[in-house]
C-alpha cells in the first residue's frame, strides 16, 4: 500500500495533515520511514482521515510513528510547544483555506488564516531553531499565463486574494530565508490535484457543493447530484473547455517526500512547479471519469465560470532537476482511484466508522 520504502528520516510535522493533500503526503513519509506528527485543527478535515493513515501505513513493515495534536496554526504559543516537544526536523504547512470565490467575499479571513498562519508557523520555528520547510503554494501564483507551459519564471499575478495570500507567504519565505542562509525552505506550486489513494481509503472530501472539477463529477457519478456542470465551451482550446495540468494526489504526495529530502541541497528558498507537464480538457476529464464509472456521466454547458483562465499546465522540469521528482500516474489512474474513494465512502468520511 505504501510507495516509499527507505531508511528512518527525522520527524517531519505536517500542518493541516488531516486534509486532502496532507493525507496523502502522510502516507508517503511514513512508509518512507518518516515519523509524522500532524498538526490540525479539524474545520476542514476529519479525525477518521488520520486513522485511515494509520491503517495504510500499518501494513507497510519500516514505516515511521504517527502522531496528532488538535491545534490552530495562529495559536503560535502552542506550535512552539509541540515543535520542541516533538524534535521536530522538517515541516511541510499545508494548513490553509482554499476556496477562491470564499476568498473573494471573505479576504480578511484568507489573510488572517493563511497569510497569518505561516507567520505564525515561521515565528514558532525560528524559536525552536527548525530550519527546513515545505509549503504549499499553488500554480495560481501565475494567474493568467502570457505563454504556457507554465515554468517558474513566468510573471507572477494572482487573480483573487487566495491566490494572493499564497503568493505573500512565498515572499515572507524568501524575506526570512534571505535573512537566515541557514534556512532551506521550498514553496511547492501545484497545479490541479485528484485522484486518491489507491485503498480508497483517504481522499478528497469537500464540505458542501465542490468547487473544483473532479469532486462534482464523482458526486454526479455517486447520485449526490444530477449532473455535471461545464463551465463553457467557447474558449480558444481545441475542444473548446478549459484545460489543466491535473495530477495525481499520490504523485503530489511524493513530490512532498522528494523535497524535503532534496532540501538540504538547496538555496535557503525555491519555488517549484508539481504538475505533471500535460493539460487535459473539462470533456476529457468526464471522458476519463465515465470510463472509470462504466458508464457515460451527464452533463450540461452553461456559462463561463469568471475569474476562469482558459489554459494552464506545468512545465515540471525544474522539479526533475532539484528534486529528482516526475510524476507517472496518468488522467485514467487518476479517475479510477478518485472513483474508488468515492464510490466506497459515498458521503466522504462523514458516517464512517473509524479506522
Ligand atoms: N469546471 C467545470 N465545472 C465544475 C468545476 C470546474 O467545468 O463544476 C472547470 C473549470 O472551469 C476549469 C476546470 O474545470 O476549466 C478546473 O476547475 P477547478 O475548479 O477544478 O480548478 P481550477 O483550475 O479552477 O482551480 C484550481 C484550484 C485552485 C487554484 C487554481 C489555480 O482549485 O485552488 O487551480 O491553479 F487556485
């Protein structure tokens, strides 16, 4: 069940470690030898993800210690204890929230949570002397791209004040790297995550209507909702959806594990794209979903969604290079695995019994 299988590593603590992303990465580490100390507050995630954690990494023999401790990241008193307490020597902060359009109606709550939270997350580090760091930002960074694919070069131009929060904390990383050289933090881009892991089960588990693509397709597949909406069909692609570079969790989860242990081999700050190099149109993401489920999923075109770009997909090289990272699970692994979580645990993890 597990993909890694190396030698013991160190404790690494995971902020928001119970959510989608940080499941997954808790998973990689563990089976990679990591002990794993995960720090959330639960108000978008479930205590049962971490229990299902256990069991994934139960099977796997080598596989580090998991830990938890409620707590809310701008509650810097109380990561500094457990940062101490728990010897920690690398931190992947994946506490956040997400939502764009929230970010719109809402902006202070982004700033106070994410932007406040990582200084928060920076303070209580920099007083246990824990230098290393993995972040995840996100390739809406970029906003609309002038050329794609997308390197780590291109002007940076977040559209929404989620975006704009991502991109503030990858600044106070590199203000705070460049005034300790000591520091080795990474700030990891992603572009668009799904799928789940393939013992379906931990995955993804959005709270009310989702947003994003993959999550309403299997709710219309599991008959939470009747079908799919496609956000226009009249963009300049061949096929006239809009296109992403989708990745798998899994293989986002191992970009995690390669950069921290590639950290030390790195400047004080970098920023690095997780995509796999390829976009896929809204049609082929159904098309590959509906071959998942066995049959044709519904859908309706309705109109363009605003703030939407029309294309965006990695350049992934970099990742190669620094981190010696690719990613090799394709857009019909992605489907199938997403559709297993979805289709064993039809309402998320509410309801499940635990582990
Ligand atoms: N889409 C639909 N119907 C839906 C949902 C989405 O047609 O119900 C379309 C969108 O228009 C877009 C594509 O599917 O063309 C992907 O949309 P998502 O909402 O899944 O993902 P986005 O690319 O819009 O957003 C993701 C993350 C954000 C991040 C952004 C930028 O969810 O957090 O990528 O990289 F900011």
């Amino acid at each position: 069940m597990c993909n890694g299988g190396r030698v013991p590593s160190g404790v690494a603590l995971l902020t928001g470690g119970a959510g989608y992303i940080g499941s997954h990465t808790a998973v990689e580490l563990l089976c990679a030898g990591w002990d794993v100390v995960v720090v959330d507050d639960f108000s978008n995630a479930s205590p049962v993800a971490l229990e299902r954690v256990a069991r994934i990494a139960a099977d796997h023999p080598g596989a580090g210690r998991l830990r938890h401790h409620r707590l809310d990241v701008t509650d810097t008193p109380a990561l500094t204890r457990v940062l101490a307490e728990e010897r920690v020597d690398a931190v992947v902060h994946f506490a956040g929230l997400k939502a764009v359009g929230e970010s719109v109606e809402q902006p202070l709550r982004y700033y106070r949570v994410n932007v406040g939270g990582a200084t928060s997350l920076l303070e209580a580090m920099a007083a246990t002397g824990v230098r290393r760091l993995v972040f995840s930002s996100s390739a809406t960074v970029y906003g609309e791209p002038a050329t794609v694919p997308v390197d780590e070069r291109a002007p940076l131009g977040p559209t929404n004040p989620y975006g704009r929060t991502k991109l503030i904390v990858e600044q106070v990383m590199r203000d705070v790297a460049a005034a300790d050289e000591r520091s080795r933090f990474v700030a990891l881009r992603y572009f668009n995550p799904v799928g789940a892991h393939p013992s379906g089960l931990i995955g993804e588990d959005p709270e009310g209507v989702p947003n994003n693509l993959m999550p309403y397709i299997m709710q219309v597949a599991v008959g939470r909702r009747p079908r799919i909406r496609v956000f226009g069909d009249d963009y300049p692609t061949p096929d006239g959806t809009g296109i992403r570079d989708y990745i798998h969790v899994v293989d986002l989860a191992l970009g995690h594990l390669a950069a921290l242990e590639a950290l030390d081999r790195l400047d004080p700050f970098t920023a690095v794209n997780l995509g796999t190099g390829q976009g896929s149109s809204v049609l082929e993401v159904i098309d590959a979903a509906s071959r998942a489920v066995g049959r044709q999923l519904p859908y309706e075109v309705v109109g363009r969604r605003p703030g939407d770009v029309a294309a965006i997909w990695a350049d992934p090289s970099l990742a190669h290079e620094l981190l010696g990272w690719k990613a090799t699970r394709t857009l019909d692994e992605m489907a199938a695995d997403h559709w297993r979580w979805q289709s064993r645990n039809p309402q998320g993890y509410r309801g499940a019994p635990a582990g």
